[in-house]
C-alpha cells in the first residue's frame, strides 16, 4: 500500500512539474504538447523501486529509505548510540556498517545493534606477571673510608644474610601470594673513587650510577636489576629505584637498558657531628614513628617488625624496581570526604606523597604491606584472591585479610567507561580496591596499638587512576596541627559496620564484621 501511495505522489508530483514547466515557458508553449496524459504514456515510465530501513535498539540509521529510481546509489549509515555496537545488517550480506545500496529491486534491510558488555566499557589488561627477578648486588665504599670505620661495613656474605633473611623473603611471598621470589648475589665491594663523607653527594644519582665500574667476570646483562649499596656514615641519603646511564666494564648501558636501584647503608662515625647524626646501623635499627595525637602529643617508638631500615628501604625500592613508579598517596579532605568540595585550609593536603601509612609503598608508618592496587599491576593475584567487579549492578563479596591464600583477599573495582588514557599499554580503568588487614599477620601486627586498633575493625578503600593508588579515609575527623604543621589525622581510615561510602560511580557498604576475621561487603556499581 505504502509503494502505491508513494507511486501515486511521484506521479501527481511529476504532474505538478510539467505543469510548473507549462506556466513558466510560454513562450515554448507551441513545442509542448497539450495532452499531458499523452506524455505520461509515451515517456518510459521508469522501474522504481522502495527501499526500507529500519534499524534494531541501540542506535539510529541516516535514513528511512524511500522510492528510487532503478540504479539509484543510496547511502545508508548506520550509528550506535553510547553503550552499544553495531554488528550487522538484517536483509542483506554485508557487515560495514555504512553501505551503498544501487536500488534495482525492492529491499528491506535492518540495521542491528547489540549493547556493549561490560567488559568492552573496560580498557587496559592485566600485566605480565613478575614473578620472578635476579638481583645483583653491588656495595660500594669510598676513597677517604678509614680502615677502622671500613672494618664495621658489613661483609659481602652479612649483606647476602640481610638481603635474603626468611622475612624478607616471607613478605614477597605474602604480598604475592607465593608468586614472586628473587634471587641475590652479591659481588665484592667497589671501591668508588671519589671521597664519600660529603654526604650530600648520594643526593646526586649520577655520581653513584654514572661512573664506569670496572668489575672482572662481571656482566650485568645476566641479571633483571642491579642493587647499588653505598655504605656510609651520617643519615641515609635517599634511596632511589630508576633507571640510569650507567658503564660497567668500558660498556655503556644508556637510560632504560637496566634497572637499577640503590640503596644506601648508614653505619659508624666518621666525622659525624653528634649532635645531628646519632650513631645508627640502618642494617639494624628499626624504623622509627611518631602517631600524631594532638598539637604536642604523639605516640613514638620503634616499630616492632622484623625487619631493619635497610631491608625496610631494599623492599621499597626493589618494588619501585618491578615497575611501581609511584608512591600510595592518600586522598584526604579533612572533615569531608575526598569527593567533596575541598575544605577550606587543606589545599595541598589532598593528595599527599607517601600519604598511605599503611603500605610499605607510602610512608609505612603504620603497616607495612603491599596495597592491593600494586598488587593487581604486578600481577601478584590469582582468581580466587581477586575478586573483580567489572560490571553494573549490586555485588555482594566475603572479604578476607589481604594475605589470605584460600578465600578472597582483595576486591578490585572497575568502574565501566572510566577507561586510562594509557590504556593502550594496559592501565585499567579507574576504580578502586577494598582490603583488610589482620593484626595477626605480622606486616600489619602494630595495628594492634591503642591509636591504631580501629583500623582492624572495618577495610581499607583504595581509589586507583589504572596505576598509582590513593588511600582515601572512610572516617573523615579533622585535621591535626601537629608542632604547628597540619597534617591528616590517619589513625583511623578504615569503613566499619553498617557504615557506607557513595559517590557518583559506587555504593560500598560493610554489612558485617565475622567472627572469622571476614567482612560482607556489598558493593553497588551504579
Ligand atoms: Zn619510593
């Protein structure tokens, strides 16, 4: 019926132009002939043919079709709207989703159209798993190192004892789920040639790193990283993880070849000026915090972890080594919380460096394990103790501690369409982590303290870019002036029973606390 009609409007068209023709060309009116009916019959009437498109939910074609003459080129383009895809043509056998149809007979065509899933709104990939690297260790002393204060250096084999102690091998272990070992060989000491008590000099990388070092039966190509251990007197330089110019045995090795990390070891008392450098052993002491609890208040001591500062700071470096450029930020708005409008007066408190106290890859101050987004991008995780939530909807999951082997131990959070512009080499999108930690396991035992103990009543939420992580504080209290700086008041950041976090993108709930050390947690992904 739809073709008559359309035939009947073309032909009363036609009319009305022959007419039109008429009325404006008087003049010609002699060569027209008169009986227009007469025209009609003895033109070839020419094929016309309908073409109707039509197109499924989930987007929109750029046209409806119509009557066309035979062999007329019609283009047809068919777009998805966001959340869909196209994926083909009903009615006719092609698969691009713009077509040009040359109409020589009637045709029907459909264009289809399929929501994305979840994973597709997803970018990036998990990495390539480390899980495994071989690390040369190379100590070095200085010129003017006097034989008396050299005697007190640890010896290559003590240096080999503190690198692979069972602890520090248990916290790679922990933190990877059994994933990730290394192996260490330590050469004999380099004796730099340059002298080493002006202590700013470790600030400057490239007097460590950029130097030719003469190393027989040394080729660093035999190993993933290279450890640098100047040791020395006075306060610990700075350790650093990178990747440096550096020339061993007459080879140069230009920036990116290998991955270096140093760090140094603070022993004796060369001209050490007591009254600001203590005498200290790094491959001894312990590290060292200080709870803020008031303006003039705090809680010090020596944390009581099994490991020193010097394995403390190898384990940080080696970890920026695997590929971990960043530091655990914290995300903090004073009283508010992080996706609020910033509070008055804590500008350049939001987004701290270091601001994580709670992972060895902040400040670790507080605990000392590895947070879950580093965790994901190193690929120490299998299925059972990531549990991932890629799509909307409601999620409901039993959380473990975060060094659980048998149950799920961390929940990473993608939120859909929020994809990393370096998705490409495999950032994923951003969202979040939820962890929990048990005063048991011994990387988070301090919590244990009266300032502290809260944490182990609710789980930690970690907000991610696809790469650097941020702890966010589930309990929003007021900042502190601390010895007149303001700083966070971290001592409790953790989301507890019965309390939720929402934003715009989620909806994180602690149903319950378990008696097994679990918690029910019900995540909306809105
Ligand atoms: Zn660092």
């Amino acid at each position: 019926m739809e073709y008559i009609l359309r035939y009947l409007f073309g032909l009363f068209g036609l009319l009305i132009l022959i007419a039109l023709i008429i009325s404006c060309s008087s003049e010609e009116e002699n060569i027209i002939p008169s009986n227009n009916s007469q025209i009609v019959d003895s033109e070839p009437d020419p094929v016309r043919y309908n073409l109707t498109v039509t197109s499924s939910e989930g987007g929109s074609i750029s046209t409806e079709g119509g009557t066309y003459d035979e062999g007329t080129s019609v283009t047809v383009t068919a777009t998805a709207n966001p959340g869909y895809k196209f994926i083909g043509w009903e009615g006719i056998d092609e698969s691009n989703n713009e077509l040009i149809i040359s109409v020589n007979s009637n045709l029907t065509i459909r264009a289809l159209f399929e929501q994305i899933t979840s994973f597709t709104q997803q970018g990036g990939y998990d990495q390539p798993t480390k899980s495994f690297g071989k690390i040369a260790v190379i100590p070095i002393d200085f010129l003017d190192t006097p034989d008396d204060i050299r005697n007190e250096f640890p010896t290559k084999e003590k240096l080999y004892d503190l690198l692979t102690d069972e602890n520090l091998i248990k916290f790679f272990d922990d933190v990877s789920y059994g994933i990730f070992s290394y192996e260490i060989e330590v050469i004999d000491y380099y004796h730099l040639k340059i002298n080493g008590f002006d202590n700013q000099k470790l600030f400057d990388d490239t007097i460590i790193s950029n130097h030719n070092y003469e190393i027989q039966n040394f080729n660093p190509e035999d190993y993933d990283h290279l450890l640098f251990v100047p040791v020395y007197d006075k306060q610990l330089a700075g350790a650093r993880a990178g990747s440096w110019e550096v020339t061993i045995n007459d080879k140069f090795y230009s920036m990116g070849t290998i991955q270096s990390f140093f760090v140094p070891i603070m022993i004796g008392y060369f001209d050490r000026d007591d009254s600001m450098w203590p005498f200290s052993d790094s491959t001894k002491d312990k590290k060292f915090y200080s709870i803020p609890t008031g303006e003039s208040s705090s809680v010090e001591g020596e944390i009581n972890y099994p490991l020193s500062r010097f394995q403390q700071t190898f384990i940080h470096e080696f970890i920026h080594s695997l590929g971990i450029g960043t530091h655990s930020y914290s995300s903090t708005n004073d009283d508010k919380f992080n996706f609020e409008p910033i509070v008055q007066g804590n500008d350049g408190l939001e987004n701290l460096d270091y601001g994580d106290k709670f992972c060895i890859m902040g400040s670790g101050e507080y605990a000392w394990s590895l947070n879950a987004a580093y965790r994901d991008y190193l690929g120490w995780f299998n299925d059972t103790v990531r549990h991932r939530i890629l799509e909307k909807g409601i999620h409901n999951i039993n959380l473990h501690p975060i060094n659980t082997r048998d149950n799920t131990a961390f929940i990473e959070v993608r939120i859909p369409g929020k994809t990393s512009d370096f998705s490409s080499i495999g950032y994923k999108n951003e969202g979040y982590f939820i962890e929990t930690r048990s005063k048991e396991d011994i990387w988070s035992s301090f919590l244990d303290n009266a300032e502290l103990s809260s944490n182990i009543e609710g789980v930690f939420v970690k907000k991610t870019d696809g790469y650097t992580s941020w702890l966010l504080d589930m309990s929003p209290s007021s900042n502190i002036n601390f010895y007149g700086t303001t700083t966070p008041d971290l001592r409790d950041v953790v989301l507890k029973q019965n309390q939720n976090y929402e934003n715009d993108d989620i909806k994180i709930t602690v149903i319950s606390k378990n008696l097994n050390g679990s918690f029910d947690i019900e995540i909306v992904l809105k």
